[in-house]
C-alpha cells in the first residue's frame, strides 16, 4: 500500500482491503469461540500469529515453482512487514479520529 488514499477502483488495492478484512473477520470469528476465548491473551495472539502467517506463507508458496522460490516468498513476507505496521498504524490513526481516543 501507499500513502496515497484508498482508491477501492484500483485492483490491488480493493485486493488488499478485501484480505485485511478477511484476517480481521476471522479473528473476530476465532473470539467468539468458547476455546479461543478462554485461553490466556499471549495464546490467542500466538494462535492468530502463527495461524495466519502459516495461511499466508502457503498461500504464497502455491504460487510460485522452482529453485529458491519459496525463499522468495519468505522474503517478500520479511519485506511487507513494515509497510503493513505503517498501514495499519494509519487505518487506525484514521479511526481514532473519527471515533476519539480509545480509554
């Protein structure tokens, strides 16, 4: 993503909303689990971690073929991690100041 704002036209972008949402729906889902929900906080962030990222390096993986392309795609994970702190520390800027501080 960039800083520029949402445009929900652009292909990638209506595509990286979509599989934002979908992570955040299934957590939503995974709380209101009896199991998921009485395991201690560090279990269930370990479990949605682990959970998710094992789905997104798969993911990755079924796309590609050959020598060194899953390291490939470890990498590009690697290399999304600070752009995707960055936009969720925006979308969440954004919300707080249409909602006001969270207490």
């Amino acid at each position: 993503m960039s800083d520029e704002p949402f445009d929900p036209t652009d292909p990638y972008q209506a595509a990286c909303e979509r599989f934002r949402k979908g992570v955040l729906d299934l957590a939503l889902q995974a709380c209101r689990t009896e199991g998921y929900a009485a395991m201690p906080t560090d279990k269930q962030l370990s479990a949605l971690m682990l959970g998710a990222l094992t789905g997104v390096i798969g993911a990755g993986w079924s796309y590609v073929e050959g020598p060194g392309s899953r390291d490939m795609i470890v990498q590009a994970l690697l290399q999304s991690i600070g752009p995707a702190v960055e936009h969720a520390r925006t979308i969440e800027d954004e919300d707080e100041d249409e909602r006001g501080p969270l207490n």
